[in-house]
C-alpha cells in the first residue's frame, strides 16, 4: 500500500509493522521520550512486546515512512488482548516531525486505527473503550489525543530505587514466609482478587491472563512470588526482565489481598524485590504505580526506597462501533 489512509500527506508511505521493525519502531519510541523526559524509560523489550502480541489477539500497527529518505517516523497501533474488553491504541511519532505535517499524520493515524477498532469489535456492541497514553509535560502528545477525542482520566508515575542496604532491608513481618513459585493458578486468584476495583484493571480468565502474562515484556517464571502468612497466599507479585539491559529488575505486579493489608506485606516484598536485583546483578527495582491509588502505593513505594523519575498520562475515549466518529480537525 502506498497511500495513507485518512488523507495524509502523500510524502509518507505506510507498511505493516513486524518483527523484523523493531529496532526501527525503537527508535522512534525512544527519541519520542528522550525528547520529553530526557532519557529513555522504554525499553527494547517493551517494544518487542507490543510488536509481537500474544495469540488470540486482534492487532493492527502501521509503520509510517519519509519517501524521501526512507526513515521511519511514526508507528501506528491498535491491540485488543485475549479476554480484555478495553483496546489499546497509539500513535508514536518521531520529535523530528515537529509542525503541521507530524499534526496531519497523526490525524491520519487515528482516523485509521478507530476506523479498525470499529470494524473488528464485536457486533453486539454498541460501544467500546479505547485506552492511550503520553508522557505527562509532551505538549504534542496531549494536543494529538485531544484531538483524536480522548480525555486525561490519571496520572500513572515510574518509580525507582537503587540496590543498597537499607532497601534490602525491610521491617519484620509476623508469620511471613516469602516463596518462589510456578502455581500459575494461585497467583491468578491472589491478583485477579487483590486488583479488583483499581482503576484500569480487567480481570481476565485464566487461560487469558495465562497467555498475556506469558507474552509480557521481559517474561520469566522464575521472577514470580508468593506471600503468605502462616502459609496462606495474602500478596503476589510478578517480576520481570524487561529492563535487564538497563541494569534494573522490573516490578510488573505487586498486590495484597484486601484483608492482609496494612501489615507490611508489600514493603517486603519490595525488599525481597532488592534482594533479587542484588543477586542477579543489577544495581536497581523499577515498577509503575497509578499516582491515585486507593491502597496508598505511591507512599509504601516511597517508604521502600523508590522514587518518581517519569510519569505518563492515561487518555481514554469510547468508539461508537456502529455510527462514524473522526478525530476532530486541528
């Protein structure tokens, strides 16, 4: 295909986007964000992760390119996961397309991808939500989703702490036994049950959060933990080495079930998270937390020695599935 859908410039060529764009998709990300906080908080594996999304999905990314010289200057992607009702979608662009011609790209993307949304959702409905983000301070970014019809819902903050002593060591926990495990099925009940009501959670069925937990960024098993207090399951947390490169080990979920709460559970967790670091090698724990958590995350974070480096903006808009509803014009 050779012509952008949604009348964008025909300077730009579009192409699907696959495994072998990565490295390309990358760099669009990272020069994206670098532009905006100064460093890269994405990593190669995140990419990769969106790029080759697990099966049962429904998926359309675009690669947009400059005819001119052949770079690659913005990604385009919409994905619904295995038993998730809510779809994601994104428009990244490269800094270098600053102007009206990065603005009519843009509009052309997410006239494109909300069109496919459209068209792949489930006949019965009448609706569905989109989610999208931006880093918190990209003037861009927001313009862009404002105009593609989305509205700022949260705030969520990266985290992150060095690998020291007092970090490694936190406060005793009575009856507390922390446990490797591969009870695929017990951490299933303890999230699914522990994240009920945070915002932005969908609780899956098994076999679906099987598949999307298997298909995460940095994915290994042997990185998964169970709490327990006096040998029942109270708090799970799944790690990950989606930021390995970078020397860190990633906190990708960390919950307490409501009645174990206010113990301490996660502080220790949050050590033992150290602990691991230490072990294999890296000098720090990164994690994500909505910055208005009902639970006080932010603050037991904090406590546990992390720190907010990044934040980034949730946007989410509904998709009418059978009437058209086009970003407005700019």
């Amino acid at each position: 295909m050779s012509v952008i859908a949604g009348g964008a410039p025909d300077a730009y060529a579009i192409e699907p986007v696959t495994s072998a764009d990565v490295d390309e998709v990358f760099d669009i990300v990272a020069a994206e964000l670098t532009e905006a906080f100064g460093f890269c908080p994405y990593t190669l594996e995140d990419v990769r992760a969106d790029v080759e999304v697990p099966d049962g999905s429904l998926s359309h990314q675009l690669l947009i390119r400059d005819r001119a010289d052949g770079t690659a200057v913005q990604w385009w992607a919409a994905v619904l996961l295995p038993g998730d009702p809510t779809f994601f979608a994104w428009v990244r662009s490269h800094p270098r397309l600053r102007g009206p011609r990065e603005d009519d790209l843009a509009r052309a993307g997410w006239t494109t991808m909300l069109d496919w949304i459209r068209e792949v959702a489930a006949p019965e409905q009448d609706e569905v939500q989109v989610r999208s983000g931006c880093p918190a301070n990209s003037d861009p970014g927001h313009r862009r989703l404002s105009a593609a019809g989305f509205k700022h819902q949260r705030t969520f903050w990266e985290m992150t702490g060095p690998v020291n002593d007092a970090n490694r060591t936190q406060p005793p926990v009575d009856g507390l036994t922390i446990e490797s495990t591969r009870d695929e099925r017990t951490m299933h009940r303890v999230l699914n049950e522990a994240f009920l009501g945070h915002w932005g959670y969908e609780q899956l069925p098994f076999e679906e959060w099987r598949i999307v937990e298997m298909s995460m960024a940095g994915y290994d098993p042997n990185l998964w933990r169970l709490a327990l207090i006096d040998g029942t399951p109270a708090a799970a947390t799944i790690m990950t080495r989606r930021a390995e490169a970078e020397g860190a080990l990633y906190v990708a979920e960390l919950a307490t079930l409501a009645s174990y709460r206010n113990r301490g559970i996660a502080s220790a967790l949050l050590g033992h998270a150290f602990e691991v670091a230490a072990a294999e090698g890296l000098g720090q724990v990164w994690l994500h937390v909505d910055s208005e958590n009902t639970n006080n995350a932010p603050s037991v974070y904090r406590r546990a020695g992390l720190d907010v480096r990044s934040a980034f903006h949730a946007f989410t808009r509904g998709v009418r599935v059978h009437a058209p509803d086009r970003p407005s014009a700019q």
